[in-house]
C-alpha cells in the first residue's frame, strides 16, 4: 500500500501546478516519511534515477558537442583565430587541439606531420589550447600573434620548432623561434597587445568547453572527438574514411 502511494505521491507533485507550500505541516511530515521510507525500501530506485539523469545528461552533452561538429563555417572549423596547414581545401579536415607544453602534444607531433605528408588531401587546423600553465599561455599569446606574419608551410615550421623543443616553452621560447625565422620583433610585440590574441585563445577555450575537451591532445576529425595521442594508424584510418564516407567511421 505504501509503495503504492508512494509512487502516486511522487508523481502528483511532479505533475502538480500548485506549490507545495498549500501542503499543511503534518501533510508535509507524511509525504516526506512515505516518500523516505519507499527509497530506504527499495534503494534500487535511487540507483535507476541516478542511471536516468546521468544517460539524460550525456545525451545533452552529446547534442551540445554534435552541434560543434556539425557546423562547417563554425569557429573549430572555420574561425580566425586559428592557424591552417596542409592543403587548406582539403577533402578532409583534422583539428588539433594542443598545448605548447603537452609531453604528449610533443609525441603526436610527427605523426600529424606523416599525415600531412602522406595525404595531400588533408586540411589541419591547430587550435591552440594553453592549459599547462602561465608559460603555456605566454606561448600561445605569441603563436597567436606570429600568425599575422606567417601562414600555411611557414606557420608549421614555426609550430614544429616550438612544439619540438626540450624543456619548458614560453615567452622566450616563443619569441626566440619567432626571431629565428624571421619575424618582424617590433610588429610581433604590437600584435601581441591586440585585444584579438586574447580573444582567439578565450574562443578556443569557450569551442574546447563545447565539446568537452579537457586535455591536450585531442582532435575533431568526421565530426568525431578523439581524445589523447591515439597514434598514426588510428587517425589515419579515420581520416581515410571521411574521405570515403565523410564520416570517421564508414
């Protein structure tokens, strides 16, 4: 009998337009015991609504992030505040999302450069994104800016010498391969006042959060999320089947 009212009482408040405030004390005292006394009685329907509103999450977090995915002319596809290397109309697209600093970042390096060489149908875009610290962000804030003097193949040799180095990478790091390649210092330390540095790596960030992307690497490649440096063969074999399929998985 309890559970049966149990069950009523919860869904006639679920249902209910009133407040529960016309519910006199005492009414309140019973409802509270039954409800109390049903879960202590059958803890398994606690662990069933956890489960329910745990997948419901899930599936909202997942439409969040499809939508990401799903838009071409969007930011992680299509912003400004991104660099782009390979063939930048290519039939396939990887984006990579990465730190300055990341000992794995520094792994998958040259398997995104076999890729690259291997297919010159792929666009790849670098989204840099400076979570290991000040030193990280410093890097990236002159990245950002060195990409108003540097583009395309110039860009990834910038990229790979500074992703390559040993030890931490920062400021200095940062200006020194700048310097090294060329970059006009005085037009550099300008464009890295310019609000528009700050606000490429917030947007990343802000896409990063979208899609729940929380460490570094990971990539979008067929509208799918790869999380870590998974390696040449798998990034590989999804690349190839969106240039088959369009899809990461045929």
């Amino acid at each position: 009998m309890k559970v049966t009212l149990a069950i009523s009482v919860l869904a006639a408040l679920a249902a209910a337009p009133a407040p529960a405030a016309e519910f006199t004390p005492n009414q309140k005292d019973e409802i509270g015991a039954i409800v109390k006394d049903y879960l202590v009685s059958h803890p398994e329907a606690l662990r069933e609504a956890i489960d329910a509103m745990d997948k419901h999450e899930k599936e909202l977090e997942a439409e969040a992030r499809q939508k990401v995915v799903a838009d071409q002319s969007g930011v992680l596809f299509a912003s400004s505040h991104q660099a782009v290397v390979g063939n930048p109309k290519g039939g396939a697209t990887l984006v990579e999302f990465f730190d300055y600093n990341c000992h794995y970042c520094k792994g998958a390096l040259p398997d995104i450069a076999r890729l690259m060489q291997n297919d010159p149908n792929l666009k790849v875009v670098l989204k840099d994104f400076p979570v290991l610290g000040p030193g990280s962000v410093e890097a990236a804030q002159v990245a950002s800016a060195v990409r108003n003097q540097l583009t395309g193949e110039k860009f990834w040799q910038y990229h790979q010498k500074l992703l390559g180095m040993h030890g931490p990478v920062g400021k200095a790091e940062a200006l020194a391969v700048a310097k090294e390649l060329g970059v006009d210092m005085d037009r550099l330390e300008k464009d890295m006042a310019n609000p528009d540095v700050r606000d490429g790596i917030e947007e990343t960030l802000r896409t990063a959060d979208e899609l729940q992307i929380n460490g570094t690497p990971s990539f979008v490649v067929g509208q799918e999320v790869v999380v870590g440096a998974v390696g040449y063969d798998e990034l590989k074999n999804k690349i190839d089947s969106v240039h088959k399929c369009g899809r990461a998985v045929c």
